[in-house]
C-alpha cells in the first residue's frame, strides 16, 4: 500500500512538472516565438545566411533594404548606404545591433498563429525612426574619423540620426580581419564605453546641485593643484571661478575640489541613479553599461574621476539620454528605433508609443544644469558656431594615455518647436569643442533643414 501512494505522489509531482513546463513552453512561444522563427539556422527563411524577406525604411519612407529571394537591395545611395550601416545591419549578421538582425522578427511578418506566412510572401515593412540624409551629413562629417553622431528628440523618443565610424558599403564588404582590427562591426552609439572627459563634470555638477551649497562658492586656480600625491592640471590658470565658471571653463581643479566634498559614496551612487551603470532596452537593443571607479582612500584619483578621468568608462547612448532628460525638466524618454511596422500591402500593424521612464534629476536641478549649459555655448564656444541654434551644451576632451584625447560634444536644443538631444564623439580628435563641436552644429542645421 505504502508503495503504490509513493508511485502516486511521484506521478503526482510529474504531472506538475509537466504543467509547469508546458506553461513556460506556451509564455515563451508567444513572447518569443519570433527570435525562434527569425534563428539564422531556419532555412524556410534563410538561403545562404541571407533573410529573404522583409524590407527596412527611414522615418520618410526612404529604402534602406529590402531583402529578396536573391540576396539583400540596399539604398540607391553608397553614402546613405555606409551613413546607415551600423542602423540597418548587414546581410550576414556581423553587426549584431543591426535592424536587420535584430527585428528580423518584425521583418518576416511573425505571428504565433500564422507563423511567418505572409501574403506575396514579401515579408513586412519596418520603418525606423532615423532620417537617413540626416544620418549621411553626420558620416560626411566625422570625414573618416573614428566615433559616432547620435541625435534624438528627447520629447517622443524617435532617435533621428545613429551613426558609427568607421563604415563600409554593404555592396561592397571588407574582410572579417579588417572589420575586426578596426572595429568596423561595432556600433560607437551603442554597443561602446569610452573615457569621457569634461562632458561627465555635467554629472558633477548634477550632484553638487543636489548635495551642496554651491551658490557663492568659489575657488582659485593656478592651473595645477596638489591633491594627495598627485597634481591636477588644467590647460591654463582660470584664476578665481565660480560654480557656473567651473563648468563654462572646464575647470579640472574646481571639479576635483568639489568631488572631494562629495565623496566616493555619493558620486558612486549619482552615476546609478542617473543611468550610466545601467543599459538602456532601444527596442530590445541593449546599451552598454558605463564603469565607474570612485576611490574612498586616493583623493587624487577621486578628484580625476569626478573631472571625467582615472577610471571612467561610458556608453555615448547613456549621456545623451541624460542631456535629454536635463531639456525635458529632469523627466526620461527612452530612445525608439523603430516607428511603424507595415504589412507587404502598407497596413498599419503597431503603433508608436513613447515609454516614459522615471525622473533622472529634480526639475529644478535640471534648471539650473539648463541654464549653465546655456551660458558655456553663450560665453565660451560662441553662438555664432551654431547660428540659429538655441544650444546648451558642454565639450570634452578626454585623455586616453597615448598622447591623443578623445573630442566629444553633446547637449540638447532647448526649443519646444525642436526637441533634440545630440552626442558626438571623434575618437583621438583632439579639443572638443574645436573638432566635435563644428560636426555638431553640421548635423543639427541638417536635422531641423529636413523636418
């Protein structure tokens, strides 16, 4: 007897196991049947290592692929072709990020009851949210350079331009070698960290706002200033400065004098909750994560860090997400690439919905970062350099340790009539505001010439 209720409770508890199975099996086929079906290794949908269906477009209806039983059609244009590369992805899948890769889903036209039948078997319509002449004018002006070019509208999400250089035109593929060697697979935007200089004293002055009494603060810059063992330099003596002058003259000492006051603790905990050290979900695409090391015992590498140096690693997506958050009075949109999927026949089968996220900043922190931003364009980069332009904004330049600095420049417009967050990096380019600055303006004239 005592057998027979143990061989009972054994079916028993196999049974449940089957239950529960079979219910993470069903949650799993509706969730994620599409990555099932769109797995390179189906040969219903792929021939040779190609998606032979499903075609991808910018936000104005511009071809970018279209992929066919013979092989992917890219863009007419071999500019709008390299321009968009990183965005579209290439045939064969090296560029993981790429749309072409990553919603391929979406491009055959998965559902969990059809399956990836379509009628004409075309597959579906995906239209990305970048405007690709847009996207090209920020190729042309990194001319060559290594880095990348985001702009996004920090209202609704729609990211306009993701470029990464170095590219090539897909109709005309390099080797894997030299893909490999010279980082031609990876996207900078997203997929990349680097050491980000003066532009991470915008997360500085975040903290300072919050934490101390910054108003009638000052400090005397002679150029270098011993912290610890170790002396912290500036490109010239700034002399007396205030907390707003700190920033506009991207003072290394001030900022190292101010992290000291912070702490390790709370700068650690401002990188968090800002989102450096996290990644960001762009339509399933993840960002890489930022890295940050704030010492509690050497002041000195503290004092660098706060000032952008030592040890920080970060992710360009991530800290143009933040001046977008600093425009929108402290309040996130996370970043969209996709705007509409479309039957073969152009029927409307998703819908575009902002997804808001907490606040990063207090509105009045962002405030007050508002309006320091604005006075380092109006009393240091000039606003002629961005005529028209109501740009807030701080430059980088970053040292690598090899004898070059990487330029960045990244800020917002704070205009509601045009709502865009920007970053650009030039890997090894020298000063920021004098190498990154100029693509800056470049691309943000083409985005508002082509709304």
């Amino acid at each position: 007897m005592r057998k027979l209720e143990r061989r009972a409770v054994i079916c028993l508890l196999l049974s449940v196991f089957l239950l529960l199975g079979l219910a993470v099996f069903c949650f799993r086929f509706v969730t994620e049947g599409d990555e099932w079906a769109s797995f390179p290794a189906n040969k219903h949908l792929f021939a040779d290592g190609n998606l032979g269906c499903g075609s991808i477009y910018d936000a104005d209806g511009e071809l970018l692929l279209r992929n066919t039983a013979d092989g992917a059609v890219y863009a007419e244009d071999s500019g709008i072709r390299r321009a968009t590369l990183h965005v579209v992805g290439d045939a064969a899948g090296n560029i993981a990020t790429g749309a072409e890769t990553k919603f391929a889903g979406k491009l055959t036209g998965y559902n969990f009851i059809n399956g990836t039948y379509s009628r004409g078997g075309d597959g579906r319509r995906l239209y990305l949210t970048v405007d690709a002449d847009v996207c090209e004018t920020a190729y042309n002006a990194l001319d060559g350079r290594k880095g990348c070019v985001g702009v996004y509208n920090y209202k609704t999400g729609e990211v306009i331009c993701d470029v990464s250089s170095p590219s090539y035109d897909p109709n005309d593929p390099i080797t894997a070698e030299k893909a490999e060697d010279g980082g031609y697979y990876i996207n900078r935007l997203l997929s990349a960290t680097f050491v980000p200089g003066s532009i991470f004293k915008t997360v500085t002055a975040a903290a300072v706002i919050d934490h101390l009494d910054y108003e009638g603060w000052t400090y005397h810059c002679d150029g270098s200033a011993r912290i610890g063992d170790s002396n912290v330099t500036c490109v010239s003596a700034h002399g007396d400065v205030t907390f707003e002058d700190a920033l506009c003259q991207s003072c290394n000492g001030a900022f190292a004098a101010l992290t000291l006051e912070l702490g390790a603790e709370t700068m650690a905990g401002y990188v968090d909750k800002l989102g450096f050290t996290k990644s960001y979900s762009i339509n399933g695409i993840r960002t890489a994560k930022g890295r940050f090391v704030f010492s509690e015992t050497n002041e000195a590498a503290l004092g660098w860090s706060g000032a952008g140096q030592s040890e920080d690693m970060l992710n360009p997506c991530s800290m143009m997400i933040y001046m977008g958050a600093v425009a929108n009075h402290g309040r996130v949109v996370v970043p969209q690439l996709v705007s509409a999927v479309k039957s073969d026949g152009g029927f409307p089968l998703s819908v575009y919905i902002p997804r808001w996220r907490l606040r990063l900043v207090s509105a009045d922190t962002a405030s007050v970062l508002r309006e320091m931003l604005r006075n380092n364009v109006v009393n240091n980069y000039g606003e002629g350099n961005f005529p028209g332009l109501s740009l807030c904004a701080k430059s980088g330049t970053a040292e690598v340790g090899d004898g070059t600095s990487h330029a960045w420049f990244t800020g917002f417009l704070d205009d509601e009539e045009h709502p865009y967050a920007f970053i650009v990096l030039v890997e090894n380019g020298g000063g920021g505001a004098k190498v990154a600055g100029p693509v800056a303006n470049r691309v943000l004239q083409a985005v508002i010439e082509n709304e």
